[in-house]
C-alpha cells in the first residue's frame, strides 16, 4: 500500500532490477541523470533478512525493507538514484553481500538506522561514497584536497589544519589516524582516528577497541559496543539468553520480557517503538505493534516521524497526527508546517512568503537567496550578506560563512587558505 511517491522508490528498484546483468554486476539502471539505487537497496535488505535467524528480525515484509532503505537513505520520499559511476554502485552492492552478520553490526564509522529504531546497522565504506541527487550531493575529493564543500574518500577524514592566526585555514582530506597517535577529539566516531579505533578520553591517544572482560567507561570503548554496569566490557547476549533492562542483546535483538528476542510484529506487545519491528509502531493507546506508514499517511492518520505523512500533510500533535500544511498568513511554530513556497516567518508567527531586503525576519532561512536575517536586532530585518573584510558578528552574515575571529572588530574572512 503505497502512495505515488513511494511507488515513484518501488519503481526505479523494480526497473533496475529488472536491468539486472547475467553475470550480477552493474544491476543499477541509469536513472534521472545518476544510477537507480536499486540493486543497492535489494542486497542490504537480502543481507538484512539472511542474519535475521541469528541476529533478529528488523523488517517482517521485504517490499517494506526496501521501501525503508531507500526512504533511509534519501531521507525522503524521492526515489533514490546516485550521482555517482556504476563501478561505484557495483563496488557497494559486492561489499554488502560480502558482509558478515557481525559486520553489519560492528558500526565503525558507518551507522544507519531506519526509522523508528534504535539499532543501527553498518554500510560498507564504498557504499558511505554514494551520493543521493537530490540531497546536496557533494563531490568525493582525494587526501589533501579542500573538503570545505566536498566529502573526503573512504579512509580518509575532513581533518581542520592549525590555524595560521591571520586567515582561516581551508579543512582538508587527511588520512585516519593510527593506533597510538594523537586524535581530535574523543569518542566514537568523527574522531579521525582509523576503523576500529576510538579516541581515548583520557589521553586523545587512538585505541583499540577492548574485547570482553576489559576495564571500561563507555560502550564504544569495547569490541562489543557494550561496557555493562561493572564498567566491563561484555559480550552481548543471544536470542533466548535471560536479560534485564540495560543489557546488550546482540544484533537487532532486544530484551524483551526478560528474554533476548525479535522485535514484535503486527500485534505484539509493547511498551516503546523500539520493541516492534521497524515498519510498525507501539501504540500505546493499545499497547500493540502497529503498522507505520512511510510518505503516505493521510490526514488525520497516525504519524511516527517526519515525511510520515503525504506531502500536503505535516505531522504535530498528541498523539502525533498528519493534519494539511498551513497557508498564507496562518499561525505557525515551525519551517515544516507551511505549504511550500511559504516559510514560517517568526514576526508574526504565521506562514509568508521569503522576505526580501529591509523586510521583517526570524530566521535567515525566512529571507531570499543572498540575505541574512539580523537577529541581534530589536526588530529584525533581511540584510545583504557581507563581503570579505565587512565587519561581522556571526559566520551566517557573510558570503564565505566565516566571521574572523582574530581580527578586532572581526570580519568577514575571505575564502579559505589551503595549508
């Protein structure tokens, strides 16, 4: 049951499927000037049902898993299509179906959820090169090329160079970070360090992850992603192993009633989303799994995240329901509920068009192409946005979206300087 966006996702799927050469390589039909998703979104949910057994259920039926993936992806409603080579679409179409179910799990770098859930699943390094259109595609760049507006290539990271005092120093393309040497910042990811890696709060040294029994202080310090409540890192538990709240079930299982276990469906019990199958929800009106509608929920139905609903819809309220977007001049808390071309322009509260120079503002998403909204003022207005050297206050007020800050008064910062 899908509505003509999601059958728009289904459509390019099934016609690339359909492309599908003898020999399984190069299945993504070309689509809307890229590569159809297809073959991409049909192999994780293959890889998603094979580790089902052992590792849980996500998804009960795999017309939805696909819908899920590609609406994951695009995160929308668009059909998902690729601004990218067809080797490219082909390398990450092998690399899923060489994964392991404990390399779907083992997240690195490369988390993905669907929606409603929280168990996330890896995607291959080739495939975290795929750029949906449509969404801000962004072109891969080689180790040491500027990623000021551009993503660095697989095993490499947007790394900001000291600065030289004077001038604001381009970001560039680096090479993760080796067991043992300084990092950027701790955590788990966005550190620079390499896969399978974190940086060390401690010391901001790259570190092995810990295997089971291990001292620890957070989750992703262990091999596992589990430090239990003795501060170990433990193994996590699996399907029918007892649990209690807090524990780590392994993969997509979940405790569930003191078991380890599958995600409910159509029915089941529950008492969070988290306990149901990814396409349903617990209402809890009920206290049952209930089937969740991508893109297509209409007025009035039940609406569990955004772009739930269809596009003449926004999703508000308690319990959260699709109600129509707004028009002109109607009251409003939000940049989602206008009807498009409208923004919800904050003085007053209601739904107008884009304001142009000298016109009342909110935010500088409410102004034409070229403007800023002046926040800092009593009453605040569209301005020009500044050129290089204009005095500044905040990043958002110059073209280069950089306000120096080592020059007094600050100013806006020419384009970057590459180190």
């Amino acid at each position: 049951m899908c509505n003509a966006r999601m059958q728009a996702v289904l459509g390019v799927i099934v016609a690339g499927a359909a492309a599908c050469h003898a020999d399984g390589s190069g299945g993504g039909a070309a689509s809307q000037g890229g590569i159809a998703g297809d073959e991409v979104v049909v192999a994780l949910c293959g890889r998603i049902d094979w580790c089902a057994d052992g590792w849980g259920r996500l998804v009960m039926d795999p017309n939805r898993c696909l819908e899920g993936v590609a609406f994951t992806w695009m995160e929308g409603c668009e059909p998902l299509v690729f601004a990218n080579s067809q080797a490219e679409v082909d390398a990450c179409v092998a690399d899923i179906r060489a994964m392991t179910c404990r390399d779907m799990y083992d997240l690195g770098d490369a988390a993905f959820f669907l929606p409603l859930l929280s168990t996330p699943f890896a995607k291959p390094a080739s495939c975290m090169r795929l750029r949906p259109l449509g969404s801000g595609v962004l072109p891969v760049v080689g180790r040491g090329a500027s990623c000021e507006h551009a993503k660095c290539q697989p095993g490499d990271y947007c790394k900001r160079p000291a600065s030289t005092g004077v001038t604001r120093t381009c970001r560039v393309c680096a090479e993760r970070i080796s067991e043992g040497s300084l990092c950027d910042r701790p955590g788990p990811i966005g550190t620079g360090c390499a896969s399978g890696l974190y940086c060390g709060p401690a010391d901001q040294l790259c570190r092995q992850r810990a295997a089971a029994g291990a001292p620890c202080a957070s989750s992703f310090e262990c091999l596992s992603g589990w430090c239990d409540a003795t501060s170990h890192c433990a193994t996590r538990l699996p399907r029918d192993a007892a649990c209690v709240s807090g524990d780590r079930c392994a993969g997509a299982l979940v405790c569930i009633s003191d078991i380890c276990t599958d995600r409910g469906g159509e029915g089941a019990t529950c008492t969070t989303d988290n306990e149901c199958m990814w396409d349903f929800y617990c209402d809890t009106t009920v206290g049952q799994c209930t089937p969740a509608k991508l893109c297509e929920a209409g007025i009035g139905e039940v609406c569990r995240f955004d772009n739930a609903c269809v596009a003449t819809a926004f999703c508000a309220g308690t319990p959260p329901t699709c109600v129509p977007r707004l028009d002109a001049s109607q009251p409003c808390d939000d940049p989602m509920q206008c009807a498009e071309p409208l923004v919800c322009q904050f003085v007053p509260p209601t739904c107008e068009p884009r304001a142009a120079a000298g016109e009342a503002c909110g935010a500088s998403y409410g102004c034409e192409a070229g403007l800023y909204c002046e926040e800092r003022s009593m009453a605040p207005t569209c301005e020009v946005l500044k050129a290089d050297g204009e005095p500044c206050a905040r990043d958002y007020e110059c073209v280069s979206d950089s306000c120096g800050s080592t020059t007094s008064p600050p100013t806006c910062d020419a384009a970057c300087v590459m180190p």
